[in-house]
C-alpha cells in the first residue's frame, strides 16, 4: 500500500496543506517547527483514529481553527481509495465517503511507526511493548483490536464495581463480569501466543540471531488455556481483587520480555537496544507482507536519529517495494523524493 497525497487543514500548526508522495522513498525535512512531524501523526491518526501521543483530539486542532480535515489517497490492492478524519463537533472517519471505524481502515491504510523519541519506551515500560504488540497484531488481523477495545469496556465496568462505591460487592454481578472478562480475555492471549510464535519464527527466518520475544499472560496457569480456565483463574483471586479493589489477572498485566542470547535487552546499551527492537520492526514488516500480500506504510520521525547508518540501508535495501515517509531536519539524497518544510506551514 501506499499514500498518494495527504491533504491537512487546521490540524496541528498545518493549513491548507497538501503533499504528493512518491511510491518508494520519501524525506520529509525542514527545521524544528515546521510541521514535519505533524504530517507523520495525520497519517497515523488516519490509520488508527488517534494520535501516537498522549493527548486528546482537541489539543490537535490549530489555535486558529474550530476543528480539523485530514485526508489521504491510497493505493492499495483494492484499488485507490481516500480515507478521511474530520473533527468538528464530533470526531469520525470515513472510507470512500462512507462512514467507518479505525478496525476497517486497516484495510486501506496501515501505519507502521518508529520514532527516536519512543523507542526507549517500547523497551522500558511494558504497556507500551503491549500497546506495539497489539498494534501489530491488528495489523495481520484487523478485528483484533476490537477484541482489545470490548476486553477494556468490559474490565471498567468490573472495575467500577471492585471500587465499590461505599456499597457491599454484589458477587453474582462480579461472576457475570468475569464469565464475558474470561471469554475476551481468551480470545487476546491466544491471538497474542499465535502471534508472538509468528513474530519469532520471522525473525530467526531473517536475521539467523538469538533474538526472540517471551510472552507470559498474566494468568495463574495457561497449560490448558481455555474460557473456563480464565474463569477458574478469576474465582482463586476474587477476594484478593475485592480487598485490592481492582482487577488482578488478564490481559491489561500481560508481560513481554525481548531476549538477546538468553538476557533481557534492558541490559543492553542504547544503541543495541535500538538495534535490536529495529530488528523485531524489520521482522514484523516480512510477515506483514506474508499474511496480506501487501507492506505498511513506514513512518519514521527523525530518522537519522532514530536509526544509524546501517539500519537504514538496510531497510532500503531488504524492503525495495515498501514505502517510507520519514522526516529529518537535513536534507539527504539516499531518499527519493525530497520535501522541504519551511517554518511559516
């Protein structure tokens, strides 16, 4: 797949913005405050209906403007397509002007995303690794994240029942929570255990190393892993949550470790640690393409911070038919198609 043209109005510090990428490699640069970035988060936000950073969708609007429209034409196996995002009263998307959610635009555009800011925190703090590994998942398999987004609905409301509320805990509601927690909760480990056996199987397949990805759901067994299991699983601690007030099991605590020759890659230096989550991204792009017959659009905000030399080429090299929207403050000629942002964007 690949994005043809981007157009913003009032998004961020972008009016009446427009760009026509190339099919292959394409550098965005321009000095800090230009926008560069900006045009990386639209494409995301098209591809997931949120930015990937912490903020809410209000804080993306210009200060001069009431809302924002960001859209893009895509070509795809299907054909060409336009996604669009608008938000004015209300935030929605649509596809091919018919109204859609983020779980079918996937289908159209998906966004792979790697940025020099973030990578210490996929590595760092477990609930982002989960957050890419979910991300991920949803991309080779896109009713996934649906799965996730009903599994949280429903872990709030048990929530809001363990706070209590000044009110004596009503345990056959708390049963009825667990039954619906323990048969989505099933359906995300076993999503994510297929998963994380593909990833790996990918990157011994390419790479030939001892890198690989342990994933230990946050249950008290998995050996027969099933909807009662987790139910069984959520009765043993029931009085714990109940004092604890909250949820102690399921998907939202699970745990990933990468591995390099059997140590964890915290322990590794800055550069390695880039190296090697570089190397899961890489991985992640070959089975991508294997399960959809098609590559994701590769977003990379300030490359040359975010990779060195060697992970550049060769991601050129090994995925010739992928196409990268990156972003620089300098200009550099291994891309090709080069646009410069001037600060007044």
């Amino acid at each position: 797949m690949e994005v043809k043209k981007l157009e913003i109005n009032g998004f961020r510090n972008l009016n009446n913005f427009s760009i026509n990428f190339g099919d292959k490699k394409n550098l965005i640069f321009g000095v800090n405050g230009s926008g560069k970035t900006s045009v990386i988060e639209a494409l995301f936000l098209l591809g997931f209906g949120k930015s990937f950073l912490p903020v809410n969708k209000k804080e993306l609007v210009n200060f001069n403007a009431s809302g924002f429209f960001v859209k893009a034409e895509i070509l795809n196996k299907s054909g060409e397509n336009t996604l669009t995002a608008r938000l004015e009263k209300s935030f929605y998307m649509q596809a091919n002007s018919e109204k859609a959610v983020f779980s079918q635009t996937s289908h159209y555009l998906y966004p792979l995303f790697f940025s020099s800011s973030n990578y210490n925190y996929y590595i760092d703090y477990m609930a982002y690794f989960r957050k890419l590994m979910d991300r991920f998942i949803h991309g080779v398999h896109s009713l996934y994240l649906h799965d996730v987004l009903r599994y949280n609905n429903i872990l709030k409301q048990k929530n809001y029942l363990l706070k209590n509320l000044g009110k004596s805990i009503n345990h056959s509601e708390l049963n009825s929570w667990n039954t619906v927690l323990a048969e989505s909760g099933c359906k995300i480990v076993k999503k994510r255990m297929a998963f994380i056996n593909q990833l790996n199987d990918m990157i011994g397949e390419i790479f030939r190393f001892d890198l690989k990805i342990n994933y230990f759901p946050a249950l008290l067994t998995t050996a027969a892993l099933s909807e009662n299991s987790i139910f069984n699983d959520l009765c043993l601690i029931k009085n714990s949550e109940i004092n604890r007030k909250r949820s102690l099991l399921g998907p939202q605590r699970d745990r990933f470790d990468i591995m390099v020759s059997g140590k964890k890659v915290q322990l590794f230096s800055s550069g390695e640690k880039k190296k090697y989550l570089m190397m899961i991204f890489a991985a992640y792009i070959d089975l991508f393409r294997k399960e959809r017959n098609d590559y994701p659009v590769f977003l990379i905000d300030d490359y040359d911070a975010a990779m060195d030399e060697n992970n550049l080429n060769f991601l050129m090299d090994h995925f010739s038919k992928i196409q990268i929207i990156a972003t620089s403050v300098a200009k550099n000629e291994k891309f090709g198609h080069l646009f410069e942002l001037k600060k007044e964007n």
